[in-house]
C-alpha cells in the first residue's frame, strides 16, 4: 500500500490528530499537518472541511469562505458540503449569502433536516418569529428526538416576549425526556429559571477539559463570590489549557480583574493562543486604552460630586399616549416592528421599583428628572423630602419644535436631548426605568481619585454588528436594534478617526453635560439628514449616548471605569424572573439590575416583593 492510500484509509487518525493540535493550541501546526496529508491524499470531504475551518480559527476567513465555496465544486452530490457553507456563513454573518444558497437549494433539498434548520435560523435572525415559529414546530413534530427544534423554540419564543412565555417553558419541560441530548435543552431552562444562581462550589473544581457547563459555572462563580476569592481559582492556570477552557476564561475573565491578568500572562507564556481569532478579538478588546486614547490632553474633574439622576419614562395605558403612538406606527413604512415597539412601551411599575431603589443606595442624589411625553405619575409613594428633588420635564423643554409637534417615541432621540435640561447638573447618570440599584452606589463607583467621572462602559467587540448591512438588505422593511449601535460606531471612526472597543452594560450611563453638548454640536449635521427623522426608533437610529462616553474619554471629561466591577455586579433578566432571581438579587446584592420585561403575573407578584423590600 502506497503512502497515498494509506493516508486514505486513516482519515479519521488524520481528523483526531488535528483535533488534538487544535485543543493544545498549535494552531499553525495543524493547518501544516493538514495541508501535508491533503497533498498526500487523494480529494477527502472531512479533511478538506477541517482544512477550512483550521483557517476560519485564525481568522483567514477569505480563504476559509473560498475553500468552503469549493467544496460545492468537488463534492457536488453531498449535501453536506452545502451544510458547511451554510454554517460558515452563519458563524461569520453573510446572511444574504445563506438567503441566497436557501433560494437555490430549496427545490431540491428542501425536505433535508439540516436545511430546515438553516432556514429556521435565518427566519430568527431577521426577526421573522411567527414563521420560525411555524416551521419549528413542524420541525419537532417531525424530529421530535432532536434538541436543535426545542433550543430554537426557546429563543424565538424568548425573542418575541409572548405573555405566555413560562408556560412555554413549562411544556417543553414535558417533552424534554424524548428528546435525545436533553440535557443541552435542561440547562438552557436552568439558566433561564435561575439566572446567576450559583452552581459553582469553591472547593470543586471546575472540569476544564469537557465540562460543557464551564462558562455558566464561571459566570456564576463571580456573581457569587467576592473579588479576593478568585485567587482559588488559580489552580485553572497550574496545567495547559484546552481550547474550550480558553474560550470560556475569555469569554468570562470581563467579570474578573485577576483572572484577566492571569489570562494575558498565560497567553504571554503560550504564544500559540495568539493565532486563534477569538484571543485576537479578546486582546483588541482589552487593551488598556480600549481603542480610545486613556491620555487625552486634559482632564476634566468635577468640581464637586454633586450627580443627578435623569430618567426616560412613557405609559402605553395612557390613551393619548397610545393615540399618538398608533398614528405614527400607521405613517411609518417599518411596521414589521409595529408590535416590538408597543412592548417598549409598556409599563408594569418598574419606575416606583426603581425610584425606590435611588431613594435606598444612593440618597445623596442631588436631583431626578424623569422626561415624559406629556406625562406625569404620584410620587407619593417616596419620602417626603426625596419627593422634592424629582421633577418632571415635558419633551418640549428640550427638544426642537419640529420633532415635538410630530411627536417622539423613539428612546434614542429622545436621550440625544437629555443634557439639554435646565437646571441639569454637570455629571449625571441616565438610567431606563427598568435599572434598579440593588446595593449603596458610592461616589468611588462614580468617580476617580482626581473627581474625574468614570464611564460604565464595558469591553464590546462591533465587528458583530456587521451583520447590519445583511440585515437591512434582505428586510428593509424592519426595524433591527442593530443598526443604532453600527450606526454611532460608523459615524465616530469617521468623524474621529478612532475605533472605539467600548459598549453598554445596558445598566446605568455615568454622562458629562459638557462632553453632549460638544458631540451634539458636532455631529447634529449627520444627525438631521436622517436619524432625527425616526420619530419612532428605525434603522437610521444613532446610540447617542454610548457616543457621548465615547467622546468624553476622547476629551478628558470621563476615564474608564472599573468594568470588571461594573461587569460582576450588574444582573440583566430578559423575559421573566423567578423566585430563585429574588433570592439571588437579596443575597448578592447587585451594584444594579436590569428587569427588561416582565408581563406575566407571577413576575409581577414577585416584583411586588422587591418592592416591599424597599418600603418595609
């Protein structure tokens, strides 16, 4: 037997030990090893599938996404190639490339399984939910031993905020013991149940080598446990690390100063980690200017610590309020959106959660402003002398005659007119009225040693939201989320010449009046031509008030802050809460927590419990 045949019979040997290179880190060795047993091969699907994703690893994805096209070309009877087109089109965000494969390959692989689940993936992606819906369903009661139909019933259900949404949980809770991988569906539902619930005991260690669980438990383990105590954990850096412990240390080293450092100095000393895309994004995203200078000419400390508090707040039960919304939901051409918009609308008492919070861990507020489209709510419910600092300020106090008179309802035009209130003081903290303060906020969370104001914004990678341009080319008609963040990243790298890697928390904003009103008279050029059209939010949407922190770093007018801090003791709840939420929230005692929304009854009973914490 030649060396060729040889190499042919022993594929799989070929495939394990390039896994095996791919765990250790020896990323460039495995793309050699590949190269050299293709050359000795005669043409092998799974050699050359491996061959192109050892390249999409390193982020080569141009000759990653040619060697997947060729697949098409060598092996045009197995569906297979075309699956692995799909995915990596999926992983790397070329939607319109998988609308297009789906298009030509419907009539004749259609009935395929994995086509199905192509199909249901991008139906999600563009939020077209009733028909991934539908075809889900359809799906599971045709495969209904497969995780995958489960999982993305799950996320379209969660995505689409039905009021119904825990009895959804519930049935699929039923079903689960038919289905095969089950255990991939009843951690999905665990962490859903219990959110940062911790599942991590100190003196076990965590299974870094095949424990599927890593990143939850990791999460977990720093939303639980104080910052010192991460030093038990240093036993994760004693033995060389597999490619899924590098990612979930990557993916989790946000929450935790000391294993970040660990982190870098264990890259530092394994050179070969430095290859693989995911290190590469992690490093350009935790550099230490973050991508925006950490020097800036001039610092600009406050002259005290005096911060107010400004929120943005609207009722969906107020007639007038809906009246008006509904005539402008009928004049927009984006109406796919129409029923998402009306969710962001709606209120269930958060604001009286909220405020009550402020009244506990942070009564040193020098004054609150809650903006409002005409509207107003009894603050009885707060003490007497904390009444006195809330004052309510109508959208025609600070924004122009020409958008009020149409009416604005969309969040990110109205918080591109905040710092324009009368009376505002110089630092202030814009919080959604879904952001609760869960412990005392401290001027040392606030400011620096020199009374600079910090920033909350975290480490945040744009090249995701590239999917954008995708997006908006194959449904137009819908407004994404997306686009505000792309925007405001696109016009700042070109109005500045800077990329910045810093993003939202999606918790409280720390602002600076100066730092607004200098971007705003920059920028308001941009912004009139489209973005202050979108009276309700649309794709020509700008993140104002992420652009505001970003030029406030560029100038001096804020430095970051401690994100790792901001990062561990911060808890967003998506849908729903449990009672194993409340527990946790009444333990760790979060810096802040997000509850973006909850409709059903139970939620509210136990949110009404949190309140009366906060009253009793």
């Amino acid at each position: 037997m030649n060396s060729r045949q040889n190499i042919n019979t022993k594929i799989d040997e070929c495939i394990k030990e390039l896994n095996q290179l791919v765990q250790k880190g020896d990323l460039l060795q495995a793309i050699k090893k590949a190269e050299y047993y293709i050359s000795q091969s005669s043409r092998n699907f799974e050699l050359l599938q491996k061959y192109a994703f050892l390249h999409e690893l390193t982020g080569n994805i141009e000759i990653a996404g040619l060697l997947n096209i060729s697949l098409q070309y060598y092996f045009p009877q197995r569906f297979e190639a075309k699956v692995a087109l799909l995915n990596f089109c999926f992983r790397n965000q070329q939607l319109k490339k998988v609308a297009n494969k789906l298009k030509q390959w419907r009539a004749k692989y259609g009935r395929e399984k994995q086509f199905i689940e192509s199909e249901i993936k991008l139906l999600k992606t563009l939020w077209k939910y009733d028909e991934a819906k539908a075809i889900t369903e359809q799906y599971i009661q045709q495969f209904p031993k497969e995780a995958f139909g489960y999982l993305q019933l799950l996320n379209i259900s969660s995505n689409s905020r039905p009021n119904n949404y825990r009895q959804i949980l519930e049935s699929i809770v039923q079903k689960k013991p038919t289905i095969q991988h089950g255990f991939r569906v009843q951690r999905t539902l665990n962490q859903v149940k219990s959110t940062y619930v911790n599942t991590f005991q100190p003196d076990t260690y965590l299974q870094f080598t095949y424990h599927e669980n890593t990143q939850q438990q990791l999460k977990s383990y720093f939303i639980k446990n104080a910052p010192e105590e991460d030093k038990k954990l240093q036993y994760v850096f004693i033995k060389p690390l597999n490619i899924r412990a590098i990612r979930a240390l990557a993916t989790t080293a946000i929450f935790s100063q000391y294993i970040h450092q660990k982190l870098l100095a264990y890259i530092d000393e394994h050179q070969q980690w430095k290859t693989y895309q995911l290190i590469k994004e992690y490093l350009a995203i935790t550099t230490k200017n973050m991508g925006i200078t950490s020097q800036p000419e001039k610092l600009h400390p406050q002259p005290n610590k005096k911060v107010d508090i400004v929120y943005a707040w609207c009722d969906n039960n107020d007639p007038n309020f809906r009246t008006k919304l509904n005539r402008l939901l009928g004049e927009t051409v984006q109406r796919a959106s129409s029923s998402n918009d009306k969710f962001r609308y709606q209120q269930i008492g958060e604001i009286k959660l909220s405020l009550l919070s402020v009244q506990q861990y942070f009564p040193q507020v020098n004054h609150i402003y809650i903006v409002t489209n005409q509207q107003q709510f009894d603050v009885s419910f707060l003490k007497p002398s904390f009444q006195n600092k809330i004052r309510f300020v109508d959208h025609t106090e600070i924004m122009p005659k020409n958008l009020t008179d149409r009416g604005v309802f969309n969040s990110n035009l109205i918080e591109t007119f905040v710092w324009k209130i009368p009376g505002l003081n110089e630092c202030f903290l814009y919080l959604n009225d879904d952001v609760i303060l869960g412990d005392d906020l401290k001027n040392e969370h606030l400011f620096n040693t020199e009374n600079v104001p910090f920033t909350t914004l975290i480490p945040h990678h744009f090249e995701k939201h590239k999917v954008t341009k995708d997006l908006l080319a194959l449904t137009p008609e819908t407004a994404f989320w997306q686009p505000c963040m792309f925007n405001a990243h696109r016009q700042f790298i070109k109005h500045f010449k800077v990329e910045p890697h810093l993003g939202p928390l999606h918790q409280i904003m720390i602002m600076t009046k100066s730092s607004c009103r200098e971007l705003f008279n920059l920028m308001k050029p941009t912004w009139q031509q489209a973005f202050f059209k979108d009276a309700i939010r649309g794709n020509n949407s700008v993140y104002t008030v992420m652009m505001y922190n970003w030029y406030a770093l560029l100038k001096g007018y804020q430095v970051l802050g401690p994100y790792h801090l901001y990062r561990r003791r911060s808890l967003y709840f998506h849908n729903e809460i449990y009672a194993e939420n409340v527990a946790t929230i009444r333990e760790v005692k979060p810096l802040f927590y997000c509850l973006n929304y909850i409709a059903d009854a139970i939620s509210k009973k136990l949110m009404k419990e949190l309140i009366g914490d906060l009253i009793s």
